[in-house]
C-alpha cells in the first residue's frame, strides 16, 4: 500500500510540474444548450444525421439516458490559435489552441462531444459540451503533449444549432 501511495504522489509531483499554457480570450466555459421545442424522439434521427454530416461518428448511444458521446474527433482541419492581443486568428473553427514558442507546431489535436438532451432552465435541450482536448505539437527537442477541456469557439454548437432551426425543431 506505501508503494502504491509513493508511486501516486510521485505521478502527483510530475503531473504539477508540466508545463501549463493559458488561453487569454474568452471561451465556452458551460455545456451549449440549445432550448428545444420538440419531444427528444423527435430529434434523435436530426442529431445522428448532424454528426453524419461532420463525419463525426458515435462512440456510444444511450437513448435512455438522451446521451450520446462521439468517437474521438480529429480537428486537424478545424482549430484556431490566438493572436498576441488573446483573438481568434479564424473565428470558424471549431477548438482554439495555444500558441507553444520555440518554433513548435500543432502535429494533431484530438476531442470528444458529448451530447445531451436534458432538462435546462425548466425547459428541454440539447447541452453539449467539448471534452477530453489532446493537442500533440512537435518541438525542436521532442514532442509536447497538452491535454485541457473547455476550448470550445462556439462555431460547432452553433452549426448545430442552426442545422436543428433549419429542420424546424427549434
């Protein structure tokens, strides 16, 4: 048991010295909810038609509990970095990173959605929320590895949004 406690602590120790890197601008700090005005069996077809069309596959459907989680998404193509001033270099992304110096650049950037339907303010919606970031850069000694939540820009649950209202469920 003392060996398992000191190996504990040890990870402890380790985990607080890495580094950590601080977004400046202001972000989806809450899950998104999206007030519905249609019964959830009404929307389960719309969400897993969305994701289809985001080429976002599901990890794992619980209709019983209105859950849904995605498999793990690549945001290669989707992310944005802050400028020196804390703003968004391409506000249509989906995920803001940091920006590492001594000329590293983003290799991959990896995240979950999970989606919701749930009760929110004594109404129904759809809450969805942006979880379990792993951004890999490449640096000029190795590689550095940031895993952090809440990085969301808005744009995805915005998308989504707008799909619903198009679809007449909202």
């Amino acid at each position: 048991m003392k060996k398992l406690f000191c190996l504990f602590l040890v990870a402890l120790i380790l985990a607080s010295c890495a580094p950590r890197y601080a977004l400046k601008g202001t972000y989806q700090e809450t899950p998104y909810a999206i007030p519905l005005t249609k019964t959830t069996n009404d929307l389960w077809l719309e969400i897993m038609e969305f994701l289809s069309q985001e080429k976002i596959a599901p990890k794992f459907i619980k209709k019983k509990k209105s859950l849904i989680v995605t498999d793990t998404v690549s945001f290669h193509e989707k992310f944005t970095v802050e400028n020196t001033l804390g703003k968004l270099e391409d506000s249509t992304k989906y995920i803001v990173l940091p920006v590492l110096k001594n000329s590293a650049y983003l290799k991959s950037a990896y995240a979950h959605w999970t989606i919701k339907i749930q009760k929110h303010k004594g109404k129904t919606a759809i809450v969805i929320e942006l979880s379990k970031v792993m951004a890999n850069y490449n640096i000029d000694n190795g590689s550095q590895k940031l895993v952090g939540n809440k990085v969301s820009t808005g744009e995805f649950e915005k998308k989504f949004q707008s799909y619903l209202q198009s679809k007449g469920l909202l």
